[in-house]
C-alpha cells in the first residue's frame, strides 16, 4: 500500500479526525502539507495558528508548534508570535467566522501592517461546528438554523476587503482547484508579507444538507456553476458578476513587511536617536499610503 | 550590599511600571492606548526599540493580550498595559493564557466605572473582575503596589511569578498611582532576582508538555525548537491534545489551580504597622493605603490603639493573615474605593473572629486621612 507523503507530517496517535466525512478541511490539510513539503520548508521552524470552529482543529493534527487559540484572535496572536520570533514560518488557519465575523478587525490591520503572516481561510459557508447558523459568507438565501426563512443577508468578500487592507498575496480558490490551492501556498510561503488564500470549502453536514446538496459531489457542482476567475470577472459589471464566485488571484504585489520595518526601526532608534521624540524621523517620509 | 551607586530618580507610577518591567527583562509590549495606563504604552514605545525589544499598537485590547501571549509562547517576556474597559475586553485571552499556562504580566490602571466611568479618576473597583472576570475556573496573582516604588518593585515581582508558575498576573494600580510622581530607586541589574520559567531537560521526542513534577508546574518549550506543541484552550491532557473527559478535565482544573492555592503562602506579601496593641485594624491597599496608614498615626497621637494591614498581595488573597489579625483585635475596619469588594474577603477570612466594618469613597477623589480617623473615632468611642 502506498502511503501519502503527508502522513508522516500528521500526529497520527490523535487520528482520526473530528471532521465529518464530505467535508473539505482534509484536502486543504493536505495542499498545506504537500506545498510546505515540496518547498522542503522546516517544519520545527513552523508555527500553526488558528481560531474556534472546524478549521480551528486543524493544527492539532499536524507535527508542529501549535496554538488553537480563542474565537477571532488567531491572526491577533500570530501577530505576537511573528514579531517576536520573524525567524518562525507562521501559518494560520481561520474560518468564515473568525476572519469575517469576530476577528475582522485583526484580519484588516494584520493586512494593513502587512505583516509576514499566512492566512489559509477555510470558508464552508456557515457555522459548523455550533450546528449550521448564517456566516458572513453564506450566500444570500441560505437556509441556517438562525435563518429559517432565508438569509438575507449579502456575502462578504474578504478578499476583495484583503486587497483593499493592503496585503501582498491574496487568492481565493475551491477545493476543486486543489493544484491551484498548493501553486498559491507554495507563493505565499515564499512571499514576505501579508498573505490571505480563501479556500471554499463543502460542509454538506450543516450547510448542504439543508440547502438542497446533501452531498460534496453537489456542493461541488453549486461552487463550479458559480465560477467565475478573475480575469473574466474584470471588465465585467457588478450587475453581471452578481451571484459568481469569483476565484484566482486577486493580487500579487510587493509591499514593505512590518517585521522588516520594525528591524529597521530598531538601528534608526539605537543609531540615530538616543532619545527618539523628535519629530521629522527622515528614514520614514511622511505620507499618507494606502 | 552593591558597592556601585543605585539610580535615583523621580517618576509617575505609569513610567515606573515600565522601568521594573524593562529590569525584570519584558522584551515585548502589546497595547492600545487607554486613560489612565496610556504613559506606559508610550514609554514602552520609546524604550523598547532602544534595547531591541518589541513593541506593538494593536487595533484593540483583544488583539494587545493576544499579541503578547503569543510573544510570551516565543519565550520572550510580554506584557500589556490597559485600564477598566480594555481589562474587561481582555479577560477571554486571560482564560486562554490560564488554560494554556503561559506567562504573562497585565496592567491593570483602575478607573471608575461600571463602562466608561471616570477614565481620569481612580478607582478600586476591579477587584472581583480581576480573579473571576474570566469565565470558568483558574486562578490569578494579583499585586497591588501602594506607591511609586512598589510599581517598579511589584513589576518585577510580578513577572517572576508569572514566570514561575506559568500564569497571568495582574498588577493593579489605579489613576492616583498612574500619575503621582514620587522619588524611586532604581535598583542595579545585578542586585534583582530574576526567575525565569523552567524549560525542558528532555529532548522532544520524550517531552510530554503539561506533564507537571511536584512543583504542578510543567516545564515550557518555545515555539520554534523543534519541541512541536499543541496549545489550546479546550481542556486537554498532559500532551496538550483535546479531550473531555470528566477525570482529565477534573485533573488539568485541580492542578492548575492548585499550583497558585497550595503556594499561596508563598506568593502573598503584605505589610503591617502597629498591630501588637492594637484594638481596631484598618485594611486597605493600593493608594487607598496611604491614607489608610496616615490616619493609622494620627490615630495613635490621639490616644487610640489602631493597627494598619496593607494588602500587597490581593490575589491568591492573604486569608491567613487577615484570619491571625482577627483573632486578636476585636474590630476591623476595610478601607476601598468601591462599593465593597475585599471588605468580603475579610469576613470570609475572619470567621466572624473580630467585627469587620466598611468604609468606601467611590467619586474617583483619594481618601483623606481626617475622613478615617472620623471612622475611627465613631468605631472606637
């Protein structure tokens, strides 16, 4: 039997997973490993972060420093650990809920600081693990145990808000595009900055299955009907990409990284400044930057 | 004694703070800028750099804990700084850095509230929400410095036993302290001890992360050394992996609290002033003290037998001693800007040994002595 190269990265004494069967985070483990593998990046020198839901489990079951943290905060607390140790590959993994929801404001400033962190988004379209209630992400007219007769509420796109944030990478594919997803990991390790890839996910537990697709295979088919990349979707109106997904890369860039910056801060403020209260720092212009 | 000459300087309580945390070896300052603690964050923001630490604004105090408890994990010593409303946004991720055992120092520069209150007055009101604000159980340390001096002093304290016993632990000044400037002593690098917090003596492969020895105290891996540990804030076993089991959940809760009750004597300090003889004791802590302390020797001018009990330590509470004081004195007289907090402690403590009686001045102004030697006068004629 042939056995996958990703095992051996996994904590294999606490499988199997709590994930329900159908449900997308295995594959996005697995596009993790296999991108970090293939980049041969050091594992011991990786810290995995995460919030509260179903994509905050994930850490725990792979062999790394780990910390499954509160609901929202996760990117707040890869804030501190990047910062105090830039030496460390820092790798978080949120939900629908903790980047749209509670942890909103963490998500914005970490990608206007643009800081060296990355961010995997698993968005399954719902609250989960509490049982199936509405999420920023749910599509508008969703069935949810806290939308009984509709969400009717709009779908918050973090990776338009991402760009607009100012981090360096973001991209959003489904688990279909799962070559795609492994390219865009592969690109964001290798970045230094801020890095937000949305992944869609199916949870036909508690989103499909009261939505009319009880299965993956379904989910699947409702996600590549709505398809749309990038590129087609530019030039396009906001009329006729109603109701798509968009998918791609939504930008590449190259930015200062805060981490870098704060070193640079650290010389100017021992070199040229025994006291810095000056005002009028010259290594900084003033400016107002978006 | 050190031969080489100590710096003397005249500080605020706010910039003293930063001054013991510095000497007690905090690299890491996360926070968001709040009356009456901001002059800590600022001055954090001017010296951290100098001495290539790291300091950070956060977009708000969920984020500044976060961030500083993630820096603690990295091995660095951290700590935030915030006030009434920031500290209650905090108490979520104080639960986290309890469950998860991660050190960590939290200011906390009282005001008055409920909400936003009086954010220029000062206020002891955050006793209660400073050991149960956190959902759940666990315990907290908690030190109240009564002047300039004991910031720095009980900064310092305060990052040793966060240190020592893997906990957060909360400094509890209050708007008089934050900007009452005083004459402080800075002590010598050299002459401070200093814990720091024990580390793994076995290689990864046979490491077992909250498998504690009789200390209760696990040793802690940093981030990035090869040691790969899960931190979470579910109830977990010794490895660090999620499990609801009642027996484990019951064994990780008593033994995290546990490690702080069983060394409570040797955590708690606490002061006292004339209490051979003394008839009546006054308790207070924190600036309320002074006042306390004060009126204590004009008292005693005046003929009476008062005694004087300063609490430096609020939590894990000093309950043995007030419990002594008790059985010898017959009254007892709680001095605090509140409605009533510790006043609770004491009769829990005294057991009904001596008579306990309140005295508060809510209103954000300090206790004026002549206002208690008034208490003392009618308790004692």
């Amino acid at each position: 039997m042939k056995i996958s190269p990703v095992r051996k990265y996994l904590r294999e004494d606490r499988l199997p997973t709590i994930f329900c069967p159908g449900c997308g985070v295995g594959m996005i483990i697995n596009a993790t490993i296999t991108a970090l593998d293939q980049l041969k990046i050091d594992f011991k020198k990786t810290v995995m972060v995460s919030g509260i839901g179903c994509a905050g489990r994930i850490p725990g079951y792979i062999k790394v420093d780990s910390l499954h943290a509160t609901h929202g905060r996760a990117i707040a607390y890869a804030t501190g650990i990047k910062l105090a140790n830039p030496e460390l590959n820092v790798i978080v993994f949120t939900g629908d809920g903790d980047t749209g929801a509670i942890g909103i404001s963490h998500f914005v400033h970490a990608a206007r600081r643009n800081i060296d962190i990355k961010v995997i988004c698993v968005n399954n379209l719902n609250y989960a693990l509490t049982g199936g209630q509405f999420s920023p992400t749910t599509p508008k007219g969703a069935w949810t145990y806290t939308s009984p007769y509709g969400n009717i509420e709009g779908f918050f796109d973090l990776c338009e808000l991402a760009v607009a944030a100012g981090a360096s990478y973001v991209a959003r594919w489904t688990v279909r595009e799962i070559f795609s997803l492994v390219r865009s990991i592969k690109k964001a390790m290798k970045k230094k900055g801020f890095c937000f890839i949305e992944v869609i996910s199916p949870c036909p537990t508690n989103f499909g299955r009261r939505n009319k697709m009880e299965t993956s295979q379904e989910l699947i088919r409702f996600f590549k009907e709505r398809e749309i990349s990038v590129k087609d979707a530019q030039g396009l109106s906001r009329e006729e990409i109603r109701g798509k997904l968009i998918i791609g890369e939504f930008i590449d860039r190259e930015l200062p990284e805060y981490t870098e910056t704060y070193k640079e801060l650290i010389l100017v403020s021992q070199k040229r400044f025994k006291e810095p209260e000056k005002p009028g720092l010259a290594w900084i212009e003033l400016e107002i930057r978006y | 004694m050190n031969n080489q000459k100590r710096k003397i300087d005249f500080l605020q309580g706010n910039d003293a703070i930063v001054e013991g945390a510095i000497l007690a070896g905090c690299r890491f300052f996360a926070g968001y800028p709040i009356t009456p603690s901001s002059e800590i964050m600022e001055s954090m923001a001017k010296k951290l750099p100098l001495i290539g630490g790291v300091f950070i604004q956060m977009e708000d105090e969920l984020g500044s804990i976060a961030a500083a408890i993630g820096a603690s994990l990295t091995g660095l010593k951290a700590m935030t700084a915030t006030s009434g409303p920031g500290f209650s946004l905090m108490q979520e991720n104080i639960g986290l850095a309890i469950m998860c055992e991660v050190p960590i120092v939290i200011v906390n520069v009282m005001r008055g509230g409920p909400s936003t209150g009086l954010p220029t007055k000062a206020s002891q009101a955050d006793i209660m929400q400073t050991r149960w604000g956190h959902h759940g159980d666990g315990e907290v340390i908690a030190l109240a410095p009564w002047s300039v001096q004991e910031c720095l002093d009980l900064t310092i304290k305060a990052f040793n036993l966060a240190e020592e016993y893997r906990t957060p632990v909360i400094v509890l000044s209050d708007a008089i302290l934050a900007h009452l400037r005083e004459v402080v002593t800075i002590p010598n690098p050299e002459e401070i001890e200093i814990i720091e917090r024990k580390r793994p003596k076995t290689p990864p492969e046979e490491f077992i992360p909250f498998k504690a020895d009789e200390t209760l105290v696990p040793p802690m891996a940093v981030l990035g050394e090869g040691y790969r540990v899960h931190y979470t804030g579910l109830s977990h076993d010794e490895h660090g992996y999620p499990t609801d089991d009642p027996e484990n959940y019951r064994k990780l809760i008593e033994r995290i609290t546990a490690k702080i009750r069983k060394n409570a004597d040797k955590i708690v300090s606490w002061d006292t002033k004339y209490i051979e003889d003394a008839e009546l004791v006054l308790i207070s802590y924190g600036s309320s003290a002074r006042a306390a302390l004060q009126s204590c020797i004009e008292a005693r001018k005046q003929g009476y037998n008062v005694g004087f009990l300063k609490l430096t330590t609020i939590w894990p509470f000093p309950e043995k001693t007030v419990k002594k004081i008790a059985e010898t004195v017959s009254k007892m007289l709680v001095l605090e800007q509140n409605m009533g907090q510790v006043v609770h402690l004491v009769k829990e403590a005294t057991e009904g040994k001596a008579e306990v009686e309140f005295y508060s001045k809510v209103g954000g102004e300090p206790f004026l002595p002549q206002e208690i030697l008034k208490q003392i006068r009618r308790i004692m004629k």
